[in-house]
C-alpha cells in the first residue's frame, strides 16, 4: 500500500478521455497488441468483467490486465450489464469476448459470464478498476491451493482532492484489521467483486442470485464454503485500486469515515456469534 501518494504505475492507464469518441484508435492497437500475446485460445482462467455504462472505464481496466505478468493462460470475458452508453462500441474494439445481459444487475450479469466462461477457474475484475502486474499470479497462487475453492484480494483508493492518499491510508488499513477479524468466522463477508476468484464448476452449481441486488459475491461466496475454504491475498503489491467515487456517497472524508467506524464496530459485535444460514439474506 502506497501511504502518501498514488503508485506511480497508475500513470501509464490514467487515460485522460471522457468518452469513446475521445480515444485514439492507437490506443486500442496498443492494448490489443499486449492482448493477443498473451490471451489464450484455451484459457485456464476468465477474468470476468461486468461493465454497466464504463465507456473509458472499462479501458483503463483492461489496459492494466493486458500487461499481467503471469504463466497462466488466460482470457478476458466482458458482460456488457444492458449499458445505455459507448461501453459495447469500446468492448468491440478491443480484442477480449463479450457476452451481452439485458438483465439488469451484478448478479444477472456475473451469472451469465459464468455461463459463457471457459476457464476452470474465474478471476472477478471491476470495469472503473486498476490491476497490478502481479495481480493475477498472486491470486491464482492462492486458489489452486489444495482445498481452496474462492480467495479475495484487498483493495486501495486512488486519491483526489478532498480525499488524500494518508486519510485514504487509514481508512485501508481500519479496513484490512477488521477484514482480518471478520475472516476467522465470516470470510464471505470479506469477498467483493473487486478483486475476487473461485473455481468454476461448484460455482456453476451454485449460481449467482438474478436480482439487482448488492452482496451477490458474498452470497455465493458463502455458498461455496460447503466445497471448499475461503482465503484471502494479503499481498499489498496485489491490491486492486479504484477511484473514490463510491466514498463521496458519504461525504467528506471524516463523515464517510465515522459512519464507516461506527457500521464496522457494529459488525464485529456481530462476528462474535457463530454462523446462521438466514444472515447470508442481510449482505
């Protein structure tokens, strides 16, 4: 984790575009030439993508994953979530396979790239995030542990004005020491979307809820439990990082932070009792 400033690897994919007509058409070249060096006509991972209006997004995103610095074969399965803007216009220009899903929601749109998956194992990649090098190879390294049927990796927040890389720190590591906590009887609470992976074929069993609703990734996360253990990827050089858009909900950063506290030391109370099956319905 970077405590005072954005990691300087970021720079490369901050493209400075606001829509899909803004992009040059050597930057798609770019990115698709690293693609097809590396992605895999029989793929041993998918990372699934689900994209819901991410025109530029999606572009950051796949950039960074078109430079993994992985041995495992890999392919990049975007789920177009009924977007309403460019986001198809810039899958289609970039060498990955796409699924569309008029079903709107997470859910919906995770369980149909599961379905059109062709890796054993699944890699779970938000559109408006940024993935290390590392990433890939650290995560899988966990999971095809023997036993290990979903891992979930940490994640940082870039900064921006009114949200400074320190406060930003706290707040992640707050969030990493009670992450800590809540995996020793509630590790699925743990798993999010963000940077998250599970082998395919008990996940196919189990299924992703088909509601527009949040917490679809813990769901099945607690659902595989019964397959196999749940771990997560402490490696810091692995955090996957995303803007801080979904922090401004709370608004500023002392605000966000003081009803973050307050939820998780509620949470804890609460990760004192053992397990009931009713509590997954709560995420």
């Amino acid at each position: 984790m970077s405590f005072f400033q954005n990691p300087d690897w970021l720079e490369k994919y901050n493209y400075p575009y606001t829509a899909f007509d803004q992009i040059p058409d050597q930057v798609f070249a770019e990115i698709n030439q690293r693609l097809d060096s590396k992605k895999a006509a029989e793929p041993l991972v998918t990372v699934m993508i689900a994209a819901w209006n991410e025109e530029v997004n999606l572009l950051r995103c796949v950039a960074t994953l078109s430079d993994m610095a992985t041995k495992f074969p890999f392919e990049i399965l975007v789920v177009n979530n009924n977007s309403t803007d460019k986001t198809q216009q810039t899958i289609d220009s970039l060498h990955v396979r796409t699924v569309f899903q008029e079903i709107q929601g997470p859910g919906p749109a995770r369980q149909l790239g599961l379905e059109n998956a062709r890796g054993k194992y699944i890699l779970l990649a938000d559109a408006d995030c940024f993935y290390p090098s590392s990433w890939m190879d650290d995560m899988m390294q966990v999971l095809t542990q023997p036993g290990v049927v979903c891992v979930y990796g940490r994640y940082s927040f870039i900064s921006e004005e009114g949200y400074s890389r320190w406060q930003l720190s706290v707040l992640e590591t707050a969030k990493d020491l009670i992450a800590e906590y809540r995996h020793l009887n509630r590790p699925y609470l743990n798993t999010y979307g963000i940077s998250m992976g599970f082998v395919r074929e008990p996940a196919l069993k189990i299924g992703f809820v088909m509601k527009n609703v949040r917490g679809e990734d813990g769901r099945l996360a607690y659902a595989l439990m019964s397959y196999g253990k749940i771990k997560q990827v402490k490696a810091n050089r692995s955090r996957a990082w995303t803007g801080a858009r979904t922090l401004k909900r709370d608004g500023s950063f002392v605000s966000l932070f003081t009803k973050r506290v307050v939820k998780e030391i509620k949470g804890l109370l609460f990760n004192l009792h053992s397990k009931a099956p009713k509590e997954i319905e709560k995420l």
